[in-house]
C-alpha cells in the first residue's frame, strides 16, 4: 500500500508540474497582453466567479463528500448499486448545476454588482469604473457555463481517482491552459476588448476537458446514462455530508470572493496584483499540497471503511511529514524571491517594473501563509475519509469571520496587501483548529519523531534561505540583465537553494526518497 501510495503522489504531482508550468505560460501571455490595468482587472474577476462555484459543486465540497461514499460502495456494495450510484450522482448533480448555470448567466449583471461592488456604484454614479462593471457583467455570461463542464470533469476525475487512475484527472487542467494560450495569441490580439477573447477561452477549456475524460470513463465501465435521484440513500448520504461541506471546504475560496469584493474600491490593479501573486502561490500549493490530498484522500477512506486505524494515522502523518519537507523550502523560496520571479516571469509588454513590485508585496503575504494552505489540504481528508463534514464546517466559519476581521485591521493601512496578509492568518488558524480537532478526537497527534523531523527540516531551511540571501544579486542588477540573463540567474538560484536544502537534510539524516506510510499488516 504504501509503495501505491507514493506511486500515486509522483505521478499526481508530474502530471500536475505540467499542467502548473503551462498555467504559469498562459498568466505570462495574460500578463504581456494585458498587463494589471483595468482589462487584467476584469478577466480575472469573470474567471474568479465560476471557479469559486466550481470549488462548491466540483472538485472541492463534492469531492470530498462523494469519494468516501463512492469508496464505501465499491468495498461493500455490487458493481450493479455502485453504478446505480454514479447514474443517480450523475442526473442529480447535473441537474442542480444546470440550473445553477442558467442563474448564473442570466443573472450575470447582479453576480457582478454583488461581487464587484465598487465599480458597480460607479456604473450608478458613472464613475470612471462604470465600463468595468459592464464589461463584467457581459463576460460573466461567456465563462459562467464553464462550471457546468467542470463540474462533470469533476465528477469523471474523482470516479477516476477512486479506481487509481490519478493521471487522468490531474493532467485534464492542461486542457485548460492550452485553450486560453492559443485564444489569447490568436483570438484576443484581433479584438477591440482582449479581454472577451480570454473569456471564450476558458468556455472552450471546459469543453475540451469534459470531452477529454469520456474516454476513460468507457475503458472503467464507469460512464452512465444521468438520472435523477434525490431519494436515492447513496445521493442522501453524498448531500447530507455535502451540504455542510460546501462551506467548510471552500471557506479560502470565500475569502478570495470577499477580498475581490474589497479590491474593487482599491486602486486600479488591485485585483490583478493579488491574481498574480496567487498564481505563484497556487503553484507549490498544486504540485505539492493538492497533490499530496488527493492521493491520500481515497487511501484514508479505504481504512476507516476497513477499521484499520493505525494504518489510517500513519497515512495521515506521511501527508504531514511531506507537507513539511516540500512545503517549508518552497514557503520561504517563494518570499525572498518574490521579485525575481515576478521579473522573470510577467515583466514584459503591458507588465511594467510598478506592476512587479506591487505584486511581490502581496506575493510575500500569501507566501508567508504557504505552509497553512498546504496543512489544510492534509489535515481536512482526515475528517472527510471518516465522514465528518461538520466539525470543518464549524472551523470554517471561525476562520472566515475571521479572515473579514483581519481584513478590516489590515486592509485599510495595508490597501491590497492587508487582504493577502488577512488571508494567511485566517489560513493558519483554520490549519491550527483541524489539527486540534484531530488531536482531541484521538485520530492523529504530531508524534515525537515528527515534531524532531519538522526540527530537522526547518534547520535545512534556515541553511538554504541563507546561503540564497548571499549569492542573491541586487535589483539593478537585475534590471540591467537582459531576459535570458534574469532567468539563467533565477534557475542557478533556485538549483543552489534546493541542493543546499537537500544537502543539509542529508547530514541531518533525513532521506526523503525513504518517506513512506509504514503500515502493518
């Protein structure tokens, strides 16, 4: 088991290196098309609406819900009810989401005068930021029906995982990126609004990977014909732990909605400075973090069904102890080259020199909360495999008010940055609250061999950061380098921390090829 394990958690993490590598190629596009003026400002906005519902009715609260029932069914139940099951899943969460898909694009013009509440009282007041709310409420119409296609991806992807093919779900993203690459070199340049041709991207993203899972659904005898099915006890057991999921799952979500919210009457910029450091954010956090929970994820829920409860701790601290060993580096990687990286990444056509310094400032934010939102993503599977979706639930919300207290102290000295600031500190908490509802329910504690490891691992840390901080050149030096010089200078960095990282894990006696779920049979 544990040999699958870390079998499933490499090739989740190379087939999601790709997809991450060609998200950070569609954001450079984005960013030389657009720049982070008032057209970035409205694409990321459009894209950000349907991804959060996408979250709720997709990959996160769905997910969460549905692989420990589905996992339950295939260990307990005939090949007969289990696709019983996926049909009555299939027609029931169709159903909800299309309906919620013909809201959301009718009711385009509201969702963007809910969430962007700033320029929508200067479109009352025909302020300067009318023309955002209007462009917004017109793209929210083209990229809404994308949660209709990633919702069924979704659901393909987790049937998928279930049966062990985790390739095929985490490498369906690509899709995605290549769709938005080719609409933003071809389509968008030729347009008066640059921004609708990336809008129409992400629509025919979603298509390409719902189609693309089709096949693999066949090959699992796993593709059924949808029908409803409210009543049927396996859709009862999936909503009732759904339901109360859809909050705590997706409470950073609500965060990034609540500080867009907040964004849109800051300065012009606000809300693409915070995308892209996000999506620096969200590439450590992908590679590692999600990766790492979505092969643990099926494994936790195959030994609670079985009683196994040792093997279901050790698994819970191999999440943990990877977590550490990945996270920590990239943490502190992430702070003291915010700015290189930004330069080397964004820093062309529309994307000026101001652009990437605002930006470094909320990416160090984010970055400083790295390791909590990488924490999450292990810690919340050990309450959803057991199926318990409340207790989350219940940190969530403390989390969230939370996160809307901490934007109100930071965000009015702080401006866009106090939001990044706000939403690592409320991620810190919710990872401190599910690690003590663990600890108390006697389900998982930091053993001391783990707390010596993260010791372990910090020390190698500290010998990486500083051993970058002195070869790191300054920031004219930088901007005298030419772009093939900047980025040669990046990736020497980037070599030189990690090989000093790993070799100072390997004098503290830490061999990270050895980590492995040790579980007895």
């Amino acid at each position: 088991m544990s040999k699958k394990l870390i079998k499933s958690g490499v090739i989740v993490s190379s087939m999601t290196l790709i997809s991450r590598v060609l998200g950070l190629v569609r954001d450079v596009v984005v960013a030389n098309l657009m720049g982070a003026g008032s057209s970035a400002d409205v694409f990321f906005f459009a894209n950000k609406i349907p991804n959060f519902l996408r979250r709720l009715f997709a990959e996160g609260a769905f997910a969460q819900a549905f692989v420990p029932v589905l996992t339950e069914y295939q260990e307990r139940q005939s090949p007969e009810e289990t696709r019983e099951l996926l049909s009555k899943v299939a027609g029931t969460l169709g159903g909800l989401v299309t309906l919620v898909t013909l809201v959301g694009v009718i009711g385009s013009p509201i969702l963007a005068a809910l969430f962007g509440g700033g320029w929508f009282i200067d479109w009352l007041e025909d302020g300067p930021n009318a023309e955002k709310f209007t462009l917004a409420a017109l793209m929210l119409k083209i990229t809404f029906p994308y949660l209709w296609f990633i919702t069924f991806t979704a659901l393909a992807g987790s049937i998928l995982n279930t049966r062990g093919r985790f390739a095929v779900s985490a490498f369906t993203p690509v899709f995605l990126n290549i769709a938005i690459i080719s609409f933003a070199l071809f389509l968008s340049p030729n347009m008066e609004n640059p921004e609708i041709g990336l809008a129409w991207g992400v629509f025919a993203g979603g298509v390409i990977q719902f189609l693309f899972q089709i096949p693999f659904l066949i090959q699992e005898r796993a593709l059924v014909k949808p029908s409803w099915g409210w009543n049927h006890p396996g859709v009862v057991k999936i909503r009732t732990l759904m339901i109360p999921a859809l909050f705590g799952v997706s409470v950073s979500q609500i965060n990034l909605l609540f500080d867009t919210f907040i964004a849109s009457f800051l300065m012009t910029g606000s809300i693409s400075w915070l995308y892209y450091s996000d999506r620096l954010l969200e590439f450590p956090l992908g590679l590692f973090g999600i990766a790492i929970a979505t092969v643990i994820l099926p494994a936790l829920s195959k030994k609670h069904v079985n009683a196994q409860g040792e093997g279901f701790s050790q698994t819970m601290d191999w999440g943990v102890k990877a977590i550490l060993l990945l996270g920590t580096p990239a943490m502190l990687g992430l702070i003291i080259l915010a700015q290189p990286m930004l330069m080397v990444l964004f820093m062309r056509g529309a994307f000026s020199l101001n652009d990437v310094e605002m930006a470094s400032y909320s990416l160090i934010a984010y970055g400083c909360g790295l390791l909590s939102f990488m924490l999450i993503k292990v810690l919340a599977p050990g309450y959803y495999s057991r199926q318990d979706t409340k207790t989350p639930v219940r940190f969530g919300i403390i989390a969230m008010i939370s996160n809307m207290v901490f934007n109100l102290i930071f965000a009015i000295p702080f401006g866009y940055v106090g939001l990044a600031i706000a939403t690592s500190l409320s991620a810190l908490l919710n990872a401190s609250l599910l690690y003590r509802g663990l600890h108390k329910a006697g389900v998982y504690q930091l053993s001391r061999g783990t707390l010596i490891f993260a010791l372990k691992v910090a020390t190698a840390t500290a010998v990486m950061v500083t051993g970058v901080l002195f070869i790191l050149p300054e920031q004219a030096q930088w901007l005298s380098w030419e772009l093939s010089q900047r980025m040669l200078s990046l990736i020497m960095l980037i070599v030189a921390g990690a090989g000093s990282y790993l070799i100072a894990l390997l004098l503290l006696g830490i061999r990270p090829w050895k980590m492995k779920p040790v579980v007895k049979p």
